[in-house]
C-alpha cells in the first residue's frame, strides 16, 4: 500500500495514471455493457438484458474487452449495426453509479493536496471516453487541485509529460510518476523521473 510517507520530500508534483491506478477500469466498462445489454433488450426485444449482460461479464473477467461484440454476436445473433452503438456508449455513457476512487488513492491525493504538492493526471487512450470516466468519478473535491493531460493529444506519452513539465515548470527528478503498468513505468524510465506503484488487485 503506497502511502504519503513513501513520497520523496524532493517532489513537488505527482502525475497519476487513471485506469486501475486512481479508478478500477472495470467498474466503468461493466457499467457500459449493463447500458449495452439494456439497450439490445429495449430495442430488439432479444436476448434478454439479464443473459446478456451475465454473458459480458464472464467473458470480460476471462479476455478482457477485445473482441466481445463479435463473441456477443455470434452468441445472441444481434446485427452487426449494434457495434456502433456500443462503441459511442464506451465514449459517452451516462453510468448509472458514479466510478469511486480506490481507497489507497483517495488518502494519498488528500494528503498530497494538504502538503500543497502539485497533483496530475496522465491517461492513455480514446481522451474523449477517458473524459467521460473522469467526469462520472466521485473526487471527493479533488477535482479543483487536478490538471489533467490526455496523450492521445499528442505524439507520443513521452511528450505529453514533457508538455506537463514544460506548462508547469516542473523539472524531471521534482516529479514522481504514479501507474499499475509497464508501460508507465518505461515511461518514468525513459523521461527520468521516479516512478511509484500502488500495486491494486
């Protein structure tokens, strides 16, 4: 469990990654194919939601999102029309439950924000669904304190922490860099900047 104290006194700025490290990604995609499954319901009268979205959830808990509206479809028989539809609600879903973040994230940000250390996030992916989850996430008034950064806006996530550091004036080793992958981690790597896990289920 990653705590304040485990944060070197010479950082004056922490950019956290979103999916897994601050929100559990699978609380918004789960939400999504609730929507999803409710949707083909309303519309095609079959399958049922229930079945449906049971179907969903087994499947994303064993492969993941990628390929799960061809297996739904080869399932169920829905058209291939749906998959559009699917896709927008991944982009613009109105969840029925606000995402909450994870515990051990939640106290950090307070405590980073009460020692007046600078708090920011970096996420990866479509920035538009990415939006979407951060704007359905209970802050608990971290909200005002967060400056947030989308890499897809830019060439590569290397350069949207350089941009971060630059528009903040921010040197490498005053940041320490927050994730649950190695993909983050080769990114603290290779920027030079400290790098810090909190190791979620």
């Amino acid at each position: 469990m990653l705590s304040y104290q485990q944060i070197p006194a010479s950082k004056k700025a922490v950019v956290f990654d979103l999916d897994d490290t601050l929100i559990p990604q699978k609380d918004y995609d789960l939400q999504v194919y609730y929507l999803f499954a409710n949707f083909i319901e309303y519309l095609a009268t079959f399958p049922p939601a229930k079945d449906m979205l049971a179907f969903m959830e087994k499947r994303y808990y064993a492969h993941g999102q990628k390929g799960m509206f061809e297996e739904v479809q080869q399932t169920f028989g829905i058209e291939s029309k749906y998959q559009e539809n699917l896709k927008l609600l991944f982009s613009n879903a109105k969840l029925p439950l606000k995402l909450l973040l994870f515990k051990e994230a939640l106290a950090l940000m307070q405590e980073l924000v009460v020692n007046r250390i600078a708090i920011f996030i970096l996420t990866a992916g479509n920035a538009q669904q990415q939006l979407n989850k951060i704007r359905q996430t209970e802050w608990n008034g971290l909200d005002q304190y967060l400056k947030v950064y989308f890499a897809d806006e830019y060439q590569s996530e290397h350069d949207a922490l350089n941009v971060l550091m630059k528009e903040n004036g921010f040197k490498s080793d005053e940041l320490l860099l927050i994730g649950n992958s190695e993909i983050r981690k080769k990114l603290a790597t290779n920027s030079k900047v400290d790098f810090l896990t909190f190791l979620q289920a």
